[in-house]
C-alpha cells in the first residue's frame, strides 16, 4: 500500500526519517517542506568554521564524499521531493493536511498526508533586551550565520567578543573567537560555573582554567542587561556588575523547540515547549511523529522528560520514525544524556547525572573524583585524566559519569562505554569489572575507569574518606585560623616544594614511613593527607586509621587536581 | 580475626590480591612469594622497552610515580612480606600449607596458610624443536628477556628477525623489530591470516596490508620445523617451505598456564592446563583462590571455559580475591574476549565473536563490514574506521564486533561501549539507538557504531545483500571468465580512474541516474555495485530491486576497503 508522507522540516531529522523511510518504501512517496532555502546542514559545524578548522561554510552541506545535499540532490538522489521556502502554517488533523505558505510569494496552498512528520527543530533562545537588534550580535542557528560571523572576524572587525552564557554553544564559539583569530573573548554566564548542572564545580573549574590559559575571560554569576551601539552596530554589552567592550555578540542562552505548530494543532506538548513523544516517536495522534530538537523523549535515569536537542539524537530518532512510518514496530525508549565539548586542547565529557542533578532528582547521591593515566604509565602517549562518578549511596547505583581530559578520544570513549551501561542500572561492581580492551598504548592494565569504580566503592565503605580540589581549597582557605594538619605523604623530593612555598602549613611524612614516624602526625586535629593523586594518600588513611587517627580526610586527585582547579599551595 | 594469606606469583594478580585483601584487613598478614627475583612486572611492556618507546626497563618495574615495586616497597609502602627466589613445590591442602624451596641455596621450608593465592601465571609455549636452545632465540616472559633482546638490536648484532607466531605478541614484536630499529623483520604464521579466529580474514588482511607496507614480511601457512646455528648462535629458521636468515628469533606460540603444581594439589583443571574456579574466583577448595594467566574462567557469550591471559584481567581479578579473602562476595562473571594491538600507525581491536568464532560456537551468525569516518566529516582530523559485527541471525543478538583503523583512541572507544552491553545479549537495535556523546570533532552524529548496527539490520532486512573486500576479491578474481557486471554507482569524476585502468571490466551509472540509464543495466547477469563505502551502491541496489533486478551483489565497504584489503582495480 503506497502511502505520502509530508515532513515539516528539513535539516537533520527529517531528512533522515525521510530518506529511511523512502529506502523501505520506494513506492511510496514523501514531501519535505523547510522554511528556508538551505537543507539538511550540519549545524553542529557552524563552531568550526568559524574558527577556520573547516575552511568552506559548503561542507557543512555536503554529503561525506562531497554531494551537495540540495532539493535537486533529494530528488535524484534519495527520490524525495523538497519544497523549500515553505512554512507550514498549520497542521488540520482532521482532514490529514498541512497547510503552507511561500515564503517569497506568500502563496498559499494545503498538503495531504498520511502520516506526518514534525521535524521543526528549535531556535535560539532569545534574552528579549535593549539593543538585542543592533548589528554584530548574533545567534549561533543556521550557516547564514556562519558566513556573517567569520566574515566579520576574517576582516579584521572584531576586537572584542562577549559571548553570553558558557553551556556548549558558547563554550565552542568562545574558542573559535579566541583560539583562531586572538580575539579577546569575555564570556558572561548567569550561574557560578561553566556548564552549570552537567558537570560539577570542580571539573568546570578544570575547563575554566585550561580556557583561561587559552586567553578567554570569565565573568559568573552576572546577568547581562542590553547592548549599545552606534551607527546600528553593536559596541557594548551591559550586565549587572560592567560594561564591556564589544564588537561581536553571540547569545548562546540555550534553544527553544519550535513546537507551537504543534500545540496549536492540540498535540501534548510541554508547558515549557517541545512534544511529547511515545517510545515509537509518536505524538498523542497516532498517524503524527515527531523527534530531534522539538520533541521531548524520557530521561531513562529519572524517568522524567528530557529536552536533548543534539544533531546524534535527529540521526537515531530519524530512523526510527522511518522504520515506523514503514510500518514497523522501532522503539527509541529515552535518553541518558551523552555529551561531549572539545575546549582547546582539552574537553568535557559525561553522561547521565552530575552529583548536582542527582540530587535535583531525588536521589540520595555521592561522587568521588579521580585523577589517573590514561593508558600505561611507562608508554610515552600517557596523559591524565580526571574523572568523576555519581553513586547512589543506598544502592551503589551508578548514576553518571562526566570527565576532563587532553586525549579526547580516550576520554569519550570510557564515557561510552558508561552511558552503554547506564540504563540497565548499573551498580558500582559492574564498572568495577568492566572489560576494556587492554593493551599499554590504549589503557592502564587497570583501567581508570575499573579504578573510578574501585575509588567510589572504597568511598562507600567508608575507608576512603576525603574531598575533591574544591573542598581542599575550602580547607587550605582557612589554613591560618583551622587547626587543619595538612599533611604532603610523598616522598621528600615530590614534597619539597610546596614545603618552601609554605613552611608552616605543609608537614611531610612519607606514606611508607607512617608507622615509624606517629609521633610527627597529631592526633588532636583533623589531618588532610595528599600525594600526587590520591592513591597514596589513601594508602596512609589506611594506615593513620589502623592506629586510631579519627579525623583524616584523604584529598582526592591530590596534587595533580589541586593544580588542574588552580589551588594555590 | 586476624588471617595470614600465602599468595604464590608476584607479578600482576598476585600483589594486587595481597595489596587489596591487606587494605580491607591492615591488622592480618600476607607473604607473598615469587620463583624468580624480577616482581610486580608490566610484562605487557616488553614490546615497547624492545621498540624504545620505553626507554628504561625500569619503568616496567616502577608505579606511575617512578617507586620502584620491590621487596623492601611492598614491606613498607603495602606492608606485605614478599619471600623472592622462592619457589612452591607443593600445596598441602589437609595441613593448608604450601612447600617451597630456595632457588639460590636450595633450602626447603613451608609455610602455613589460611587461605592461599594462586597466582602462578602462564610461560610461552615452547615448540619443542630442533635448536631451539641456541642463543638469539627468545620469548617474550620477562625484563630480563626484553633487556637481552633490546641489547642485542641496539649492537648492530641483528640483521633479520623472525618472529613465529601472529598473534598479539608476535605482531607487536615484529613491530618493534621493524619500525624503530629498521631490522629486516619476517613473520612465519601456521594459519593463513594475523589474529587467526580473533579477526575475520577482512580485517586480518588490511592490518597485514599495513605492516607490510611498513616493511614486515609474512609468510602464512608455514610451519617451522627447526633451527641452525654457528657457534651456538641461531642464524637460520627451517620452516617446511623454506630456510630464512636470522641473527634474532622470537617464538611467540601462545602461552601455557602454570597450573601443575594446582593439579599436583587435586584442584580442578582444565584439560590443556589452567585452575577452573568459580564466580569468586575460588577453586574446588573454598581456602584456595586463583585468577590471572593460570586460571579459567567463563566466555559469557558461548558460556564455555575461557582462557584470556591479560594483566588487565589479573588485575581486576585480583581485587575481586582481595575482596574474597577479606569476607567478601564480589563476583567475577567472566568475560566477553575484548583486546586491542597497535600496528604501526593503525590497530586492531574488537570484543566478542568474530564470524569464525561464532561459528565455531554453533551460532548460525552473519558478519557485516563498514568503513565509515570516525567523525563528523567536515571535521579535519577525521579517518576512516572499519567495523566488523558479527549477528545471530534468528534472534537478532549481536555476538561480536572488531575493527581496524588509525585512530586508535577512537576505535578502542567503540569496542569498549559494545563490550559493555555484550554480556547482557544485547540485539542490533541497542545498537542501532546506542548514545555515543556526540560533537562534531569526535563522532559524526549518526556514529559510527550506530551505522554498524543499521547495516547489520538491513542485511538481514535482505534489503542490503552484499560482500565484503574478501568476497569482491574473488568476485573480481574471476572477471575474465564469469558474468558479473561490475558497477562503479558513483560520480563520473571519481569512477574515472578504475574506469581507464580496466575499460573492459567498470561500467559506470552514478546512483542518481540509475533509473534514467536502466537500460545501460544487464537484467540477466549479477550486478556487482561499488561507490565510495558500501552506502550509495545500497541506495542503488534498492532502486535495481524496486525495478526487479533479481542478482545485484553490493560491496560492503566500496572502494575504501578494496583498496585497504589490496585488491588491484
């Protein structure tokens, strides 16, 4: 039975529930509709050629071998017909049709469908402020965008940019300014942190500073309030605490899902925006599907809706409303939240929960954070890596995993391997014996994330006790009126220094010399033990415990994390 | 209540036991001893000491701070008590103690246990042959080995090397032979492929490919058969088709688990040699444990005995015995088989069963090959990567997955999210919705791994039916006397080359023009369709099915893995 499906979008979902689709059905047909002239693009992109890594704005709408992916390419190509610059008015689902409009000519005219495909996507959030209109601010959405930025930057007009708000638009855009072109880049962003609830304190630290190495400023916790300009462009940006010099504005506040087509059409939508789906992708009317940036799936770790709007989850969830258009039976169950910013020479990564959504989501969490070799210590490609695991105490489930780290690759790939995992909830033991593939180029023979595991066990059953670089920092800030023994448990040599800087806070005991050396360590006071990462730190908890110490607090990814957050000892 | 552990091996699984139970039980007692006087070794790291990537062959000795792991560190830094140069003669199980002798003085003594530690490891497989003892013949066992050889090399004193076995050891020496010291290095193989049963005959022949190219010379199917030497120095290998020239010979024949002194004791073993024990890693003794290199433990996919000698598996067995001898009930199920080797500037890595394996194991599987980018394609660091999936075709189960690439991190990252699910029997469809963290500088949004699962789909879909690289060489081999109609589906521009080298043979339709030129298009002999990877000519192989074409033969992987796996078109 030959069927017509129309779909209202065409960038990434709904090229891909089309062509899907068209390949189990080729005597069916599919109309796909855009309000736009430009097509299934790779939006993701638009960070990268700005920054100059991807030298033609073209490629970001091309095929892997080059095919320009246009109306006259889905056509030959794919076999589906594409009407750009049309904008669905809206959706009459009692007589099945989309009504549409050019958007040149104003012509009006209705499609009939079988099935429909909502694939509207999202928009960049807009902040609704003075002088949001003037020329040089721009919203990171389309390649028209693109080309306006690097034109501007190509041309030596930009000498300052501010972008507004440090999630991951913001974050790629701030490198691009900074990294390619030495623009001198200030970041504005409301909350304390970079990547506010995706990671925690420390780790967002961690990228903060590697970023701040790379010669981008930030400013939390401040909210911008407008923008001034002359002659219709932009100079300023005003917040709550100053003003700042400002020749281009990117405002990556987050996007909105384009939903209310959808809403108005009286299909279950969000009260915040977005459609809600079932676990085949389809809406409350069974012949409607939606997915990507405008539809709202689950988040299979707290079973609540999730708004995960990334070009991954348009591919998979395209294909899985072809296969269903088709007639078949795909389910896409949920989502627990994968992502993955490259920040310099470094990046973030993590996926399900941080210990901060942990607990706005109920759940009565830990996290313990590690610092290890990436691979075997003795093969020269060695990094470190930080990683962080949220546990629930009662339980021992694993809730989520985020990371910082030079070898990208590696690092995304444990986090993988995790987010594999997650919605089966796992517990601690499962990671504790996770089978990744060992050889001394790739991995440590224990592996960090075997180790993590280990680390959030050991934590549990509370003999290893301690805190991270933020809650060392705290301590090592009330240095002069605790009564805190911070203790360095390295060898002499390692220890050294930091005992030149502060003579009279550091005491250095080496771990091996513990026992025969008590009499140095007091017993009276809390003792904070650190080494180069944590593990031998851990060893002398063990020990100081033994012989009835009551107060040690073990510091966490030691002195290489104290480093990496920036901890001045 | 305080116990005294004995533990018999002092090199992965053996200190890690002894370190993990004396943490959970600092007030009990471990001895730990050890036949030779070298302990607590990264044996994994021979190859790359021998290379120089390692430049010390004390760093194999060392933790990742450079304190060397010897008698006098485990006393004081672990508080073990390591006895070296002991060997175990016996294991009295009535009387739970373990009989040694002095390897120097010869001495006997025993030693009393409450529980004990298996931890004997394995030896390479000697081969029994003629001049086998001669010198310039090593394996691959120990520092002392490694020293040898290393000392050898770097005094001009080799020429030729020839390394008999291709399986991970005898790759990564060949490597180490042929890349740093330019050594004219040759491979003697008895089966006809590198890996054999680890990786299918596709993706063994690209990695072959590559070291070829990278000056290692193989000769498959041959048998050594003995050695000659002058003055009692090797200087040629026999195999049963020819005589090679060698100053240095590496036997890496596999190893043997050194499991008698276990059978000697009554302990359950497996036939060809190793302990079995249970999922805690216990023996049919419940005082005696074993793991590492000398124990069987459970394949979770066939559920038949395993014998995986890794020092990552030691040391996330010893934990688990850590945990045990403490109290504990931490489990070790088994494992899903994942490895990884570098070759060169590529590696090999997979996890589960290939097709010959799953085979072997009774399933009635299928594999399916894919190249695709590693990430998004407008990104410039991208490469290439092929995958290899092995399916059960009636249940749908993935069995396996193995892959070849250049961006090691990258590949090594999917493998360990598959080897993830693997022992929970997951299907193609988890796969295909599989949540890989996406960002355009590490994965294209529809990854890699989810195209894998996709392809694996619709080949038992039947919607792509095709080969890989092996089955189009002999397709291809026969083009002079068969039928087959061999069709370049791509642009003209890049048909162009194949096109002028075999005139008689390519024909060339691009896939958008298919349906306007069907008439270029035989009905009545197979259609064998080529494009870049294998994803057009399945577009075109779906419009030639629409059209009743009945024999159209798509080749998984096009061109890019023709020209890896080295056929000449």
């Amino acid at each position: 039975m030959s069927q017509h499906i129309v779909v209202i979008g065409g960038v990434a979902l709904g090229p891909k529930a089309a062509c899907r689709f068209k390949r189990l059905e080729p005597g069916s047909t599919v109309t796909m509709i855009d309000q736009s002239s430009l097509i299934s693009y790779g939006g993701c992109g638009i960070p990268y050629y700005v920054s100059g890594d991807v030298s033609d704005a073209k490629e970001l709408c091309t095929t892997s071998f080059h095919m320009v992916r246009d109306p006259k390419f889905f056509k030959e190509v794919k076999g589906i017909d594409v009407q750009i610059l049309t904008k669905a008015t809206k959706i009459d689902r009692e007589n099945k049709q989309v009504e549409v409009e050019n958007a040149t000519t104003g012509e009006k005219a209705s499609l009939s469908y079988d099935k429909l495909v909502i694939a509207t996507g999202a928009s960049p959030r807009k902040l609704g402020l003075p002088g949001e209109d003037l020329k040089g601010i721009s919203y990171v959405a389309n390649p028209d965008d693109a080309l306006r930025i690097r034109e501007g930057i190509s041309k030596g007009e930009v000498g300052n940019a501010v972008i507004v708000g440090a999630g991951f638009i913001g974050l790629e855009m701030a490198e691009a300014f900074a990294d390619m072109w030495g623009v001198e880049t200030t970041v504005v962003e409301i909350t304390d942190q970079i990547m506010p609830r995706l990671v925690s304190p420390a780790l967002a630290t961690m990228g903060q500073k590697h970023m701040e190495e790379n010669g981008v400023t930030f400013h939390f916790g401040e909210v911008v309030e407008g923008f001034e300009g002359e002659d219709g462009k932009v100079t300023k940006v005003i917040t709550n605490k100053r003003t700042l010099d400002a020749d281009a504005v990117i405002i990556a506040a987050g996007v909105v899902p384009n939903s209310k087509i959808a809403e108005e059409a009286g299909l279950n939508c969000h009260q915040l925006g977005g459609v809600f789906v079932d676990e085949f992708m389809r809406t409350n009317d069974p012949d409607i599907y939606c997915g990507g940036d405008c539809a709202i799936v689950k988040n299979l770790i707290t079973d609540q809706p999730a708004f995960l709007p990334l070009g991954s989850m348009a591919n998979r969830q395209g294909r899985v409303i072809g296969n269903n258009l088709a007639g078949g039976e795909t389910r896409f169950d949920g989502v627990v939240g994968s992502f993955v910013v490259k920040l310099f020479e470094t990046s973030m990564a993590g996926t399900g929960l941080s210990l901060d959504s942990a607990k706005h989501a109920g759940f009565d969490a830990i996290s313990v954070l590690l610092i290890q070799l990436d691979r075997a210590h003795f093969y020269p490609t060695k990094e470190l890596m930080t990683l962080e695991m949220t546990v629930d105490k009662k339980t021992r489930r694993v809730l989520g995993v985020q990371g910082f780290g030079s070898s990208g690759d590696a690092m995304v790939g444990r986090i993988n391997a995790v987010a594999a995992l997650l919605k089966s909830e796992p517990t601690i033991d499962d990671f504790s014996n996770m089978e990744l593939a060992y050889s001394p180029p790739f991995a440590a023979a224990m592996d960090i994330l075997n180790t993590l595991a280990n680390l959030a066990d050991n934590a549990l059953r509370g003999i290893n006790r301690g805190v991270g670089p933020d809650g060392f920092q705290e301590l090592w800030d009330k240095r002069e009126t605790s009564e805190c023994f911070f203790l360095d448990c390295r060898e002499h040599s390692d220890a050294e220094k930091p005992m030149e800087r502060n003579p009279e806070h550091w005491h250095n005991v080496p771990q091996g010399e513990i026992y025969n050396r008590l009499n140095e360590i007091p017993t009276d006071k809390p003792v904070v033990l650190v080494c180069n990462t944590g593990a031998r730190s851990y060893e002398a908890q063990i020990m100081l415990d033994e012989k009835g110490y009551e107060n040690v607090i073990n510091v966490h990814g030691g002195m290489a994390a104290i480093k990496k957050y920036g901890v001045n000892v």
